[in-house]
C-alpha cells in the first residue's frame, strides 16, 4: 500500500514538472529561465525526499502530500564577486601601410658625350666604391684636342720665358729666330703635305680657307641687309641678292669640307694635323715679333702674359673634355641598373648605370591626415617581409598632401639587419597612428553598454552600483575611461544574470578581507599594442540581456 502511495506522488510530481516546462518554453528571457529551472530542480528535490518519507501519502497530514507539492520555499540565490581595480599604462592602436623599400641615397650616372663604348668595367649587382671606373668611350678625337692644346701651351711659355726672361734687345733677336724657325716648319710641314698630294696643295685646307672666306662675307651681306634703313626697294632686294649668294657660296664649301673629311685617311689627316699645328706656332711667333717691335716693353709683358694664360685655359679645358670619356662612380652602392652595351653609343639622356648606396636603407608609405598627425620624428614603425620583421625609425613627415592620392608621404630609416631587403619591394609597415599616455585602463570583460553609454559595476557598501564613465580608446584587453572612474574604483568583474544596480552581493572569499583588491590591477601594466576593437555591442562572453 505504501509502495502505491510512493508511486501515486512520483506520477503527480512528473506532471507538475511538465506543466512548469510548458510554462518555461513562453519565456524568452534567459534569465528568469534560469530562475525558473533552479525552482523545478528543488521542488523535485524535496517533493522526493517528501514522498520517501515512512508514513507519507497523496492525502494531508503528516504523512501526504496534499496541497504542498510546488509550495517548497526556495532559497534567494547569493551573487559572489571579484573585483578589481583600474591600473594607470598606457594604450596604443596600430594601423598596417603598405611601405616601399628605397635606398636613402640613388644617383643616376649619365655620360656627357655620345661616343662608341670601348670597355665596360662592372654589371649589374656588382658593389663600387666612389671613383671606380664604370666604363670608357673612344677618345681618339678628345686624345689629339689635348695634345695640340699641350703643344700651343709649352710654346707660349717658352715665348713668354723668351720674351720677358733677359734683356729687351736679346728679347727681339731671340723672336726673331722663332719666327724664322716657325716659318722653316711651317714650310717643311707644307712640302710634306704637297708631296702627299702629288705636288698640288691640299685640297682640304684650300677647301676650309674657302669656307671660312665665305662665311666671312655671309656676315658681312647679312649685315648689310639687315642694316639697311633706306627706302629704296631695289637696293633693300640687292643686298638681299647678295645675301642669299653668299650663303650659297658658303654653304658650298661647308660641304665641300664635310666630303673632304670624310674621304680622307689617317697619314693624310696626321699631316694636315702637322701643317696646322706648324702654322699657329708660325703665328704666334710672328705675333710675339711684332709686339716687341711694334709697343713697349710693358706692353709686351702684359700680352705675353695675358697669351700665356689662355693657353693655359685652353689645355685645362681640353683635359677636362678627355676626362668626360672616362666615367666613374660618384658614390659608393650597388649597381642596382645597367643600361650600356659595348660598342654603342649611350644617350646623355639615359642613365647609364643606377647605383644605390644600401648601407642606409628606408622604407616610404602614405598615410591619411589623421595617421600622420599622430606619428612624430624618431617613432618606431615596424616593417615586415616574408616573415621577417625589422625596425625603423621616422625621419621625414611631409605636411602636403600628394595631389594625386590625397595622403601624406612618409619615411622611416630601417635599423642594422635590413641589408637583405631588394630596392623596391613592397612591405608591410605597422605603426601606433593613436596613443593614450598614462591613461586609467579598466578591463574590457567588465564593460557594459546601454543605448551606447558605457558603465561597470562597482562594489559600494555591500551592493553593486552602475558607474557610467567616458570611454576612451580601447582593444581586446583595456578601455581607457576618460572620466567617471578613479583608480580607486572598485570594479565588479564577475558576470551574473541578477547583476543589476543597487541588487546585493557578497565578495568571494578570497577578497573578504579587503575592499580594494589589486589582483588584475597591476596585470595592464603597459597594454599590449594591438587593434582596437569596436565600442558598440556586449563585450565578448557575456549572454545576451547583459547591462539591460
């Protein structure tokens, strides 16, 4: 009988639970849900216990069930929490550029003349130093410039050393002798030259004197045509007759000379080279004799002088025009480019060779208006490539805008170890474009938002108390509380259903003996660089309804 009564209240205490998981299922708040399953779990608890009782029964008294079942009184649930308190760091947001590796110094290397390349010393990938030789070209031309200079040069100061080295009388004999000499060349350099032609005279220099006549008399027509202020047409039209015949004239003895000089070959171009070198010593000492006949001796120190030093300039210059078919590096780097072959001719408009000094490597990136007010001189950013990351160091913020991207040219000088990197390629460069100094950071989990305004729940006098605060910059870990808090804030970080304001709570028992625990506190230290994450939401882990 007894087992019947046992078996009469389990099936109605199964039925009381279904009843109340029907009722359950409507509700869709997840927190009175948990209420409720806490309730049906010790209604079903003790309605047991009840009915095992000896003498127990479904009617009233001592030994049934009666009205009781589901009338168990429920203990109120306790919240236990931790706290911690706001720790004083600091907070910082990255943002990821994409950089350029440059070389901080690249130097193109043009030639200033267009000759056939003779001889190429280096290749691409090759290191020099400055003052390496790069490559040569055919000087042949430049070489006999230089010589005929040097010629007219020792002559003029044996001259000047003549003229002006013993007495004025000695002077004019010794000028004398010159120009007879000068005249004895000049003649022995005409017969070798006549001789080569067959006894006639060299068709070139008849040639070249013809030129020179007749360009002569263009100026002297052009001139007078231009000059000419009168109103008589017909005259105006002659000498523009005689203008445009003299520029024919002149105009056909320039090629003349141009097919003469193509034509001829190497002996007949040494003797030319011969005969003409003969003649200007025959002039200048035929100059040197008439000036120490025709003024003073003043005046002819200041000439021989004045002579003297053009000569000079003039072999300067001509040794300045040889070295221009030699070129060399003007810095120490890599050949980064090669642009020549041998046996061509280079532009002077187009680099020869490239050469970058790698020992100071820098990475160039753009960033908006907002990334570069934020990054000052000598910031570390962080460059990586294939897995390697280096450090760099910010030398240069421009304060214009590039007008055809609308950012903000930026470059950072990279540290020893970044000698592997290739000119040109392209990295990733990581830089804090937003800090917060010294900043009370308050722990992410322990943040809630209502309507958009962030609060925690602090632990006052026995009771967890909604604490709205200003939040500042933030990332996975930290907020920064801009106001609202202090760094004595005792902050509830436990999480609960019930957690509202002005509801009670007790402090777990690790933390009943003090009221400020520090524990968390000093975990912020400095906050781990990192992107910050979004202020709108929950905070990760925390159910749905929490901070409502």
């Amino acid at each position: 009988m007894q087992l019947h009564r046992q078996e009469a209240a389990k099936d109605a205490i199964e039925k009381q639970l279904l009843e109340r998981e029907l009722v359950m299922v409507k509700w869709k708040d997840k927190g009175k849900m948990a209420a409720v399953v806490a309730v049906l779990v010790l209604v079903l608890v003790s309605s047991v216990i009840f009915a095992a009782r000896p003498g127990g029964g479904p009617g009233g008294g001592p030994g049934g069930m009666g009205g009781n079942i589901g009338q168990v009184e429920m203990s109120q649930s306790v919240i236990s929490v931790k706290l911690t308190a706001p720790t004083v760091g600091s907070l910082s947001r990255e943002t990821d550029f994409i950089g350029k590796i440059e070389p901080a110094e690249t130097v193109n290397v043009y030639p200033e003349i267009s000759e056939q390349v003779t001889k190429i010393y280096v290749e691409a990938g090759q290191t020099v130093k400055a003052g390496d030789l790069l490559f040569e070209m055919d000087d042949s031309d430049a070489q006999l410039s230089y010589q005929i200079a040097q010629v007219g040069y020792e002559q003029r100061a044996i001259s000047a050393d003549t003229t002006l080295g013993s007495g004025y009388d000695q002077k004019i004999l010794s000028a004398e002798s010159s120009l007879k000499s000068a005249q004895q060349n000049l003649n022995n350099a005409r017969l070798k030259l006549k001789d080569y032609n067959d006894g006639l005279d060299d068709s070139l220099l008849n040639a070249e004197k013809r030129r020179d006549q007749a360009e002569e008399a263009m100026k002297q027509a052009e001139l007078a045509y231009n000059g000419y202020t009168g109103d008589d047409e017909a005259e105006k039209a002659e000498l523009y007759d005689a203008w445009t015949a003299a520029e024919q004239e002149y105009l056909m003895y320039r090629a003349a000379v141009n097919e003469l000089e193509d034509s001829e070959d190497s002996e007949a171009r040494d003797l030319r080279n011969s005969y003409k070198n003969a003649q200007a010593s025959y002039e200048q000492a035929l100059e040197n004799y008439n000036l120490l006949m025709g003024g003073s001796l003043e005046d002819t120190q200041r000439a021989v002088e004045a002579e003297l030093k053009s000569a000079e300039l003039s072999l300067e210059q001509s040794a300045s025009q040889l070295d221009k078919y030699k070129v060399y590096a003007p810095i120490d780097g890599v050949i980064e480019t090669k642009s020549i072959s041998l046996y061509e001719k280079p532009s002077t408009g187009t680099a020869a060779f490239t050469i970058s000094n790698k020992d100071n490597l820098t990475v160039s990136f753009n960033a908006s208006s907002d990334g570069a007010a934020a990054l000052s001189l000598g910031d570390a950013v962080t460059v990586t490539k294939g897995g390697q990351t280096y450090t760099a160091n910010v030398y240069e913020i421009d304060s214009k805008a590039d007008e055809s991207t609308g950012l903000f040219p930026i470059k950072a000088q990279l540290e020893n170890g970044g000698e592997s990197l290739l000119t040109g390629v392209s990295v990733k460069v990581t830089a804090a474009t937003q800090k917060a100094e010294n900043a009370l950071l308050v722990p992410n989990d322990a943040v809630y938002y209502e309507d958009g305004q962030a609060y925690v729940f602090t632990y006052v006098d026995g009771k967890a108390v909604r604490t709205d605060f200003t939040p500042g910059m933030s990332n996975s870990e930290w907020v920064v509380a801009e106001d609202g808090l202090d760094e004595n804030s005792q902050i509830i970080t436990t999480w609960h259903p019930d957690l509202k304001d002005g509801v009670s709570v007790v402090l777990q028992q690790a933390q009943q003996d003090t009221a400020a625990p520090q524990d968390g506190a000093e975990a912020a230290g400095d906050a781990a660089n990192g992107q910050a994450v979004p202020q709108q939401g929950e905070p990760a882990g925390k159910p749905e309804g929490q901070g409502e």
